[in-house]
C-alpha cells in the first residue's frame, strides 16, 4: 500500500504547520527513558501524544496536519473518530479544521465496549452507518486500539476508508493495521522525523 514514508518526510518543501507541529512534539510529548508501554514492552522513550493533542497551539496543528495528509492521499471521507480516548481529541481537532475551511466533517468516539444502559452504543456521536469515515488514534504500538475502533466502526455501519495516527513508532502497528483491517494506514511523522532512532 506504498512506501512506507511519513507525511512529514513526504511534503514537499517543508510546511511551516507540518515542522512546528514536530518541534512541538518533540518539546512536549517525547518522554525519554526507560517505560513500559501498554502493549507490556518496553522502550527508551515513550511518546504521550495526549500532551500535544491537548496543548493550546498544538491542537489546532494536528487537526490541520491530519487534514492535509489525508488529502494529499486522496481519501474520501466525512466522519473521524477512533477509540477513546488518545482518538478523541484528534477527531475533534480535525472537526474543528475542517469547519474553519467551510468542510463539513463529523467526529466520533468509539467506547472499548458497549454500553450497557441508554442506547447502549459503542459508537458515539453523530450517526455513521453508511458514511465513509477514517479511523483514528494518535500513537500505536501494536495496531490494537485502532483495529478495536474499526470493528466497532464496522460494527456500526460505517465504511472505513483508511487509519490515521499522527506518530509511527515503527513497531509494526502500520503492516498490522493494513494486514487485518485492510485499509492503508497512514502517519503524520515517523520516529525518524522525531529523532527517535
């Protein structure tokens, strides 16, 4: 499903959003030194990407960054959303992009399971039975969380177009995501970009 290239290493000329929003990751969301992640392995270096999907400058960046990555891939899609909650706040950055350039695009929340009382969904959020979306998840390590959120995207009628993460750890969680879901998964940034070899 092509090179394996981050939308950062594959812009051409270096976007001003794409390389502050590296430096920013770098700055806040890079936590060196020894760390269990929640696959159980263990690493140098964590990436918590929650610091930047969160930050008052950063935000607005990954929503745009997203955008413009998707895009440049050609997706076709109106709905983002992925397992809460490393998902949510890029879904919601990426809505309020999108509406900020007159787009109309719709967020989602997928819960690790069910709900047992209400409606008793797992998807949350505007409908997306029948709808193309992208499923979303900020770093993964296995695939899991995000091949979680599409079957509960499938679950729900939606059509999924493509995964999106912001940062590829290169741990495999790209190849898996393609192998099982069968959709291309695309990243903003490699951990070479960040310096992370």
């Amino acid at each position: 499903m092509g090179p394996m290239t981050s939308y950062a290493s594959a812009t051409p000329g270096a976007d001003p959003e794409v390389s502050r929003l590296c430096e920013l990751i770098d700055q806040h969301a890079v936590v060196r030194g020894r760390v269990t992640l929640s696959s159980g392995k263990e690493a140098d270096y964590y990436v918590d990407l929650r610091r930047v999907t969160l930050h008052h400058e950063a935000a607005p960046l990954v929503g745009r960054v997203m955008l413009k990555m998707l895009d440049a891939a050609g997706i076709d899609y109106s709905a983002v959303g992925g397992l809460t909650m490393g998902a949510d706040p890029v879904g919601t950055a990426m809505l309020h992009a999108a509406s900020a350039q007159g787009r109309g695009l719709d967020a989602f929340v997928v819960r690790k399971a069910a709900k047992s009382y209400g409606m008793g969904r797992q998807v949350e959020g505007p409908s997306i039975e029948g709808r193309k979306v992208v499923v979303l998840e900020d770093t993964s390590t296995t695939g899991g969380s995000a091949l979680q959120a599409v079957e509960g995207v499938r679950a729900a009628g939606g059509d999924v177009q493509a995964v999106a993460v912001i940062v590829d750890r290169d741990t495999g969680a790209k190849e898996k995501i393609e192998a099982e879901a069968g959709v291309p998964c695309f990243y903003a940034y490699s951990k070479q970009d960040l310096g992370l070899e």
